[in-house]
C-alpha cells in the first residue's frame, strides 16, 4: 500500500496538504499522509459514479457474501485494530474491541433490516400483480466522526453497499488510520474497484466532497455541522440527506429508592468514553429534598473514584483522555464560563497528558444555561420541585437525541414516555444504551427524522411500486364513457 488515499481500487498519495494523527495520551505520531486534493475528491466520486451500475445490478446474494467476508476480516483484525483505534482515539482498549464487536456484528443487522424495511413484496391483483421494489440511490458520502470512528460510518457503508450504493468516505481528521484500516478490510473482502472510495482531509476536504454531484450525504457529527449541511442541500431535493447529530440530553431521578444504585446509572451515562458520546448524559434533572442531595453527593463520590488512564496502561480505566489537548482546553474554557456552584472541576488529571480530564458536575439550579452540547465528561445538575416541572426542565432543549428516566414508579415512566421529545428514551437504563437491532436518531437539531442502526436500510434506497401483468389484455371495456 502506498497513500492514504484509495480511489477506484488504488491506493495512492493525495495531492493536498499533509496530515498528522497523534495519541492524545502520548502525543506519538500515528498517521502521517498527504490528504485529498479537490481533483482527488472529483476523482473518487467519478470513480464511483462509474461503478454503480455493475454494483447495483450485481445480484444481491454476491454482494451479501462480499460484507460477509468483511465481518470475517473483522473478527480475523480485531486486535491490531482495536489497538490503532486506542491508539489514535485515546479510548480504553476495553471500548474499542466493543466498537469492533458492533461493526462486525452491524453486517447480518443490516441484511435482516434491509429484508424486513426495504426488502421486495408482492400482492396478487386482478390483473396481475403489485410489486413494491427498493433500488439504490447512487453515490453516498459518508462524512464519519472521531468518537467511533469505526462503527458509526461502518453503521452507514454497510447498508448502503448491501443496497447497491457506491460510496466515498471521508473519516474525521482527527481519525485518518480507522478510516484506513476499514478500507482495508474491505477491499481485502473484495469489494470491486471503485465501489467504496477514501479520501482523507479536514474540512476543506469535505467542503469539496459535497460540492460533488453525489446522490446522499450520510453524516454523524455536530448539530452546527448538520445546520450547515441542511443550507448547503437546500437548492438540492435530489440529494438523501441522513444527520446523525449531537445531543443535550437530559437524564431524569424522580421516585427511586436508593441513590448508590441511581448514581451509578448516572456516571454511565454522563462519563462513559470521557463524555464523547452523542447519547450521554448532559444535564441530571432530580428533586429539590433530601434524597436529590444524596444522588448528587453519591454521583460526585463514584464521579471521584472512577480509574483514569491510557488504554495500555498498567490496569484497566474506565476512561481515557478527551480526543485531544486542544478539545479539553476547549471543553474547560466553556466549563469556567458556566455559572453555578461547582461540584467537580472538570479538571486535569495529575501525571498525565492535557487531554486528560477528570470528570465535573455543576449544580445550575436556578441558572440560565447555554442549550449546547459539550463534547466532554461534564454533567449539569437542576433542581426542581415537581415531576412536571422535571419534565419541562428535560424538554427545554432544541435537541432531541436521547434521554432517560430513573424512577421506581410505572406511572412516572408512562408520563415520562408520552411527553419527553426524543429518539432514544430509556428507563432505569444509562441514556447511552443503544442496540443495533433498533433505530438510533433523534430530532430537532439531533437530525433530521432518518434514524440510523437498524433503520439505515430506510434511507440506503428508495421505494418503486409497479403494476404489472404478464400479457396484454384487451381493457377498452374499463374506459367510461366510450362510444360505439
């Protein structure tokens, strides 16, 4: 292999600026590559352009087969790339070998999705027959992030391949090696030339990426990127749009009995993978009494205890560091900017890189706050003084992605599911929990209603209903109002 590009079945270097990935924990030099020229970018879509047809009109049990042999690859890699994904994220090497479990396991999801949601139906008609038939879009741009660099654009590719799309990836430039080694493993599967297609590079690279003539643009990240994405396509109907955006999720206590239990349900959905997911917990909405001041002094004591450390380290960590020095410097600087009364400090950790941060809490009761997502282990507290009130309190955001209740009493989890406003709502579970066998979306500005996981199939193809016999029948009796 020689560049960091691959373009109708060929590695090569790009033509762009150079890029360098490095360790958050070590600052060690990971990936080191020319990035993407704008004539790369028209090349790889061109290139796919060029290969759909054969792709889409290649039976579908060749193309399974092909993803099938890349689950097998994955499984065969799954510790050399796990341990690059640690490498470069950061993240425990605990997590990492999970995110290649999902990206394995999302191939035989989305060939049961795609039978289930977009498969082929027939009704028997008087005559002949309906048939509803689903057919691939054409070029999908996958744009990835850096927190599951694997999983969430493997979570798009994979359905869009399985329904006959053709795609070009773009992987964050915070994550260039992930996006290379999944390649890799598809090609090494056999996926034709031109069928999937990498181009590395930062935001210039995607900026010439969807000035393409592509047919869908498949995104997880920011909401202010999803906002931007929506301008750009507006003149542009003929284009699939599926955003995958962030969240200001809220995570509910009311009636529950003992606040060890609860806080722990609230450390993981606040801090699990340093607070870097869509779906974690933002702000903890519980009662103004005495057992809402016991969850918060129990949540910052586990808060307090949780191991911090790189993913090689000499015992296992629940976290690693944020994604870079300059993301923690970032995420601290809007953390002193809050008001409130601290709890935790989102503080840096004794011994070890800037990219580390220990865990905050802020108890903004009573305080305006921004309706932001802060990409870190940084939770609000509120106090309220009623259950509707707590409602109204998890509802006052523009997001809408995840959001959770923790409560010992039925009836508040019927209230809870009837009003909250979000894609994922989960009870007596972290709001981070998910599963591929499901959808996974939000709305507002967490999307734009095409969920992803198992409803990926939804927005990988298009319906087409047709109305067919199998000879010419003599139909003049069924004109109304013919003369003789």
């Amino acid at each position: 292999m020689s560049g960091g590009l691959f373009i109708d079945g060929k590695w090569r270097s790009g033509q762009g600026a150079e890029l360098v990935s490095t360790d958050p924990a070590t600052g060690a030099i990971v990936w080191r590559e020319a990035t993407a020229s704008e004539t790369d970018v028209a090349e790889a879509v061109a290139a796919a352009h060029r290969a759909f047809p054969a792709w889409a009109d290649q039976p579908r049990e060749e193309r399974i087969a092909i993803l099938r042999r890349y689950r097998e690859i994955l499984v065969e890699r799954t510790a050399a790339f796990a341990e690059a994904l640690s490498r470069e994220t950061g993240k425990v090497l605990w997590e990492t070998k999970a995110e290649l479990g999902s990206m394995a396991g999302k191939v035989d999801l989305s060939i049961k999705a795609y039978d289930e949601r977009t498969g082929v139906t027939e009704t028997t008609m008087p005559f002949g027959r309906a048939v509803l038939r689903h057919r691939a879009h054409g070029v999908m741009a996958v744009l990835g992030p850096f927190n599951f660099p694997g999983h969430l654009p493997n979570g798009h590719i994979v359905p869009a391949l399985l329904a006959g799309d053709t795609v070009v990836f773009k992987p964050s430039e915070e994550t260039p090696l992930a996006g290379q080694l999944m390649v890799e493993a598809l090609e090494a599967a056999g996926v034709p030339a031109g069928v999937v297609n990498l181009v590395q590079g930062g935001r210039e690279t995607g900026q010439a990426l969807i000035n393409q003539t592509i047919d869908g643009l498949l995104f997880t990240g920011s909401a202010a990127a999803g906002t931007f994405f929506r301008r750009h396509f507006a003149d542009r109907p003929d284009v699939i749009l599926a955003l995958e955006l962030g969240g200001n999720n809220p995570l509910v206590v009311w009636d529950a009995d003992d606040a060890e239990a609860v806080a722990a349900l609230v450390v993981q959905s606040a801090f699990i993978t340093t607070g870097q997911r869509c779906s974690c917990a933002r702000r903890l909405i519980l009662p103004d009494d005495a057992f809402g001041k016991a969850v918060i002094e129990a949540t910052a004591s586990l808060a307090g205890r949780l191991s911090i450390g790189p993913w090689n380290g000499d015992r296992e960590a629940f976290m690693g560091p944020l994604i870079s020095a300059r993301a923690a410097q970032a995420a601290r600087a809007v953390a002193d900017t809050m008001g409130g009364d601290r709890i935790r400090a989102l503080g840096q950790v004794e011994g070890l890189s800037e990219a580390f941060v220990a865990p905050g809490l802020v108890d903004v009761t009573g305080v305006d706050t921004p309706d932001e997502e802060l990409f870190a282990p940084w939770l609000q507290v509120r106090r309220v003084a009623s259950f509707d009130d707590a409602l109204k309190a998890a509802n006052a955001t523009r997001y809408g992605l995840s959001a959770g209740l923790i409560s010992s009493e039925s009836r508040c989890w019927d209230q809870f599911l009837n009003r909250i406003r979000a894609g994922v709502v989960n009870w007596n579970r972290p709001t981070t929990g998910a599963a591929g066998s499901m959808p996974f979306g939000g709305l507002g500005a967490s999307g734009n209603h095409r969920p992803s996981a198992y409803y990926a199939a939804d927005y990988c193809a298009y319906p087409v209903a047709s109305f067919e016999a199998e000879a010419v029948l003599d139909t003049s009796k069924d004109i109304k109002g013919l003369r003789a």
